[in-house]
C-alpha cells in the first residue's frame, strides 16, 4: 500500500507532458474546472431557497416547501459517490484529463437542463421529478470532478509543495459560491421579484454554457499528469480500482469518509441552511442574505491559500487536528451569535468561512494522500462523496428541523458532535494517512 501522494519528478514522464503542464496551465485547470462545477452546484443551492419551494411545491405550506426543496438538493450527494464510481474507474484506468472533461459536461449539461424546466404549475407532478433528475446529474458529474481536479494538480506537484497545490482546486468552492451568490444579487437589483421568480431565476443556469466552454478549452489544453503516464508506462493500472479499494483500502475509505465529516456539516451550515433562516426566520431581506453570503464567500477564499501555506510548513496533520477542535470550539458560539441580530448573523457567517477556509484547504491533499496512483482517483473520490453522503446531503435539512423544533443550540450541538467524530478520526489516522 502506497501511503502517500508520490510527488513525481518531470523525469518520470514524456517530455511532451513536462513542456506542456506547466504549472500555471496545470492550477488554472483544476481552479477553473472546479469553479465552475462548484458554481453549478451553489446555484441550485440559493434557488432552493428562494425560487423553488414556490415554483416545484406550491401547494404545501411554507416550511414544508423549503424542506421538500431542500430534500430534492440532497439528492445530488447521494448520486456523487455512483458519479465517483463510475468517473474513478475511467479516471485510474483511461487517464486524468479525458474523465474530468466527460464530468465537467454531465455536470454542465444538467444544470442548463434545469435551467428550462418547467414549473409545477404547468407540468404538475413532473416537474419536481425532473428538477430532482437533474439534481441526480449534477451530483452524478461532480462526484467524478473533484477528485480528478484534485489529482490533476497534486501529481503535478514539486516537492514540499503538495498542499500548496492542493489547495488550488479548492479555491473553486469559495470562487462558485462568490459567482453564485453575485449573479443572484445583480438579477434583484436589475428586476422585481416577480420577474425573478417567473423567468429571471433561468438565467444563471443557462449562462453556466459559457462557463462551460470555457471550462472544457482549457482541460482540452493539458496533457495527463506525470504520475498517471508514469502507471502507463510500468503497466501499474488496476483493471477495477473499485474492488481495489473495497478490498485493500477499507480502513482508509472509512476513515477518511469521517475525518471530512465536519467540513461539510460547516459548509451546509454556513450556506444552505444560513441563507434560508436569514430569509426564512429573521426576514432579513434576500439581497442582504445574499451581500452576507458574498462577503463570507470572500473570507472563505482568504482562507484557502493562508493555510496551504501553513500545512506545507507545519505539516497537514497536525494543522487539521488544531483547526477540528477550533470548529468545535465555535460550535458553541453558533447560539450566541445567530441570536444576535442581522449584525451577529454577519459575524458568524465571516468566522464559520474562516475556520471552512482552513479545513476545506487541506482536505484535498489528506483525502488523495492513502491511495496508490493506480486507485487514487477513484479511492480520493469516493471518500469525498461519502463524506458528502453523511456530512452535507442532509445538513440544511437536519439544521431547519433541529432550529424549528428544538432551538438554536441543537444545531450548535449538531455542529460539535461532527467536530469530535472528526477529531477522533484524524487521531484514528497514521500520520502518512492524512
């Protein structure tokens, strides 16, 4: 068992990939690519709670609407691991490059489906199965890009510098859920309500086709990684990385699925979930949800790189344990704050994507790091939507039925027992495991 991501040198492949991934190309790549599959997958997010209830579930009563739409957004976390499956599989066996482009279309071409939908009112019960079919396809398509972008750049890696790199992918999340928001925010201040509402909520779906073109222009403009020509070359491919994993890796899958536990449960926390109760239980109105969220989506971009730089210098492990129990730490914050106005709602949202930042800029790098290049693809991948399974699916879900039936604290609750679940599991872990 290869315990590490081997930082390959320009040696180790052809020199038509060394002259052709060169750094800039190879972080561009994996940042654009995720940008936009994250923005995809945040647009559907803020129209979970400001469009859809009324336009998929009319007939039910408020509350039961936002849940029935949050309930057709988890489906995409149970379609990731099935999309991490089948894209893992041709990622470790085809190569890096042409799986990411077959996942940056199914996502691409699913959420500009949604984007023509019709409304419950005139398709009836349609709609919402088509709304929760394309919500399979986005999940289905990133569940095969994160792992892939990641990889695209760690095996590009120089030494002493794999969390730096890293790290580039996942300054998609903060960059999709900035464009995300924003283009929400620009459409309220250049139309009613009523307009957004009736056609104007189309538009950021449709508009994801240019973001694809581009998107697909520059994966077509890189080669596949070092690492991977390297397994071509030494005939090191596994012919089912899935049954590799499942048979050799399970310690690994389950550990790692647990110690990105709390990323997500933050993350959903802070975006889904606060965007619906500013709006929903505060009246905040929506263009101040969303400037808070922008905002919030900026510190949490800060905070990506900051920490790249610490876990290449402190080590990953040791700066993951620290930053775990910083979250639970704020977990019993989370009351405090959010009871304290639009002002406390502000702060929180800053803090929560602050401490996101950090964990969110190491987990690429220490959930790639226990798998072998010949399963890595599909072993990152998997781990990560598992996680996404037991961490986010449901999160915005749990935290609405915990703050309306049992109050403010059990969500904080709910925050910090995913906190000590993933403390326990980083420890759990050997120190080439994380």
């Amino acid at each position: 068992m290869t315990d590490a991501i081997s930082p390959v040198s320009p040696t180790a492949a052809t020199p038509n990939d060394v002259k052709t991934n060169s750094p800039a190309r190879v972080l561009t790549a994996s940042l654009v690519g995720t940008t936009i599959e994250f923005f995809d997958f945040y647009v559907y997010a803020t129209a979970a709670v400001l469009v859809f209830p009324t336009l998929f579930f009319p007939n039910s009563d408020p509350m039961t609407a936002l849940l029935a739409s949050f309930a057709t957004f988890s489906i995409a976390f149970f379609a990731r691991p099935l999309g991490a499956l089948v894209f893992g599989h041709y990622g470790d066996r085809v190569g890096r490059k042409t799986t990411l482009v077959a996942a940056l279309l199914t996502m691409g071409i699913s959420t500009v489906v949604i984007g023509l939908l019709p409304s419950y009112e005139t398709a009836g019960v349609f709609a919402p199965l088509l709304l929760a079919l394309c919500r399979f396809g986005q999940g289905f398509g990133l569940g095969g890009e994160w792992g892939g972008a990641v990889l695209l750049a760690t095996e590009n890696a120089p030494p002493g510098k794999r969390n730096w790199y890293a790290m580039f992918p996942q300054l998609g999340a903060p960059v999709g859920l900035f464009l995300s928001s924003g283009i929400f925010w620009l459409l309220l201040h250049v139309m009613s309500n009523e307009a957004l509402i009736s056609w104007g909520w189309r538009i950021p779906f449709v508009a994801s086709t240019l973001l694809i073109a581009v998107g697909l222009w520059v994966r077509f403009s890189i080669s596949e990684t070092p690492a991977f020509q390297k397994a071509i070359d030494k005939h090191e491919r596994v012919a089912v990385p899935a049954k590799e994993i499942f048979t050799k890796y399970k310690r690994s899958l389950f550990l790692g699925t647990f110690v990105a536990l709390v990323t997500f449960v933050l993350f959903y926390i802070a975006t889904a979930w606060l965007l619906s109760y500013n709006v929903k239980v505060l009246k905040i109105p929506f263009l101040d949800a969303l400037e808070i969220q922008i905002l919030s989506a900026v510190v949490f971009g800060i905070f990506i790189p900051l920490t790249g730089i610490v876990g290449d210098k402190v080590g990953r492990r040791l700066s993951l344990i620290v930053i775990t129990v910083l979250i639970a730490a704020f977990s019993f914050l989370l009351p405090v704050l959010l009871g304290g106005g639009e002002t406390g709602v502000a702060i929180f949202a800053a803090s929560a994507m602050a401490l996101m930042g950090m964990t969110y800029a190491l987990i690429g790098a220490a959930l790639a790091a226990p798998f072998p290049t010949s399963v890595r693809y599909t072993g990152a991948s998997l781990t990560f939507n598992f996680a996404g399974i037991v961490g986010a699916s449901l999160a915005p879900y749990i935290a609405t039925w915990l703050q309306t039936n049992y109050g403010m604290a059990a969500v904080g609750y709910y925050l910090g027992i995913a906190a000590v679940i993933t403390l326990v599991c980083i420890l759990a872990s050997g120190k080439d495991e994380v």
